[in-house]
C-alpha cells in the first residue's frame, strides 16, 4: 500500500473542526497535542488530519511550515497499522495536532512523540 497523504485525507470542515474542540478529547506528548473526535465521514475514509503550528509560539512563517511539514512526513510514515485498525473496526476519528514548543525541533523528535500519540491512540480507541 502506498504512503501518500491525499487530499481525501486531509479534514477541511469547519463544523468538524469546531466539534474536535467543543466535545473532542487530547492526548499530549510534549510538544505536540493531539485532539481528536469520532466523527462519521461521507467518503468513508478512516481517519482525517490537521496540522497547525499557533503563531503565537513559532514567530516566523517558514519555521511553522517546516513543522508542519515534519509532523506530516512522520504522520504519514507510521500511521498505517492504526489506520488500518480504525478501518476494521468500522470507526472514523478526527484529529487534529498542534505543536506546542517553542524551539525548532528535529525530523526524529517529532516523529518519536507522534508514534507515541499514536500508539497511545490506538490503545484508547
């Protein structure tokens, strides 16, 4: 199976968005926090995913893209068996990340804390 991140998998609803927030709940692994909602999809697709950098903590715009960029790549690298779990089961999850630190960090730190919320994930759902 390929490893690309579609656009399919991508969550763009606003309503959504504001439902992760309002009844949704976290996982938290320093720097990245995990929100997330069981949500049915019209396109069946499994899971869908935001990534979000807060101004507020990273000042310059292509810092955050490059966090973003990083949390993408170690997302879509180890998120298979659990989107594959998720699809047996029948159940569809929204989730959202926001990366909390305030440094740059490494392609390793982020995909390490990422498979933990994962792995973490997995064991709640």
């Amino acid at each position: 199976m390929k490893l690309t991140f579609k656009k399919s998998e991508r969550l763009t609803s606003r309503k959504i968005i504001d439902a992760i927030f309002e009844k949704g709940s976290a996982l938290k692994k320093y720097p990245i926090l995990l929100k997330y909602y069981a949500v049915e999809f019209r396109d069946n697709e499994p899971l869908k995913v935001v990534m979000s950098v807060p101004k507020r903590r990273i000042k310059n715009a292509s810092d955050r893209n490059r966090i973003k960029r990083l949390m993408r790549e170690a997302y879509r690298q180890n998120r298979m068996t659990f989107k594959e779990k998720i699809a047996a089961e029948g159940k569809s999850l929204a989730l959202f990340f926001i990366y909390n630190g305030k440094e740059n960090p490494d392609y390793a730190t982020i995909e390490e804390k990422i498979k933990l919320i994962l792995k973490e994930l997995d064991n709640l759902t």
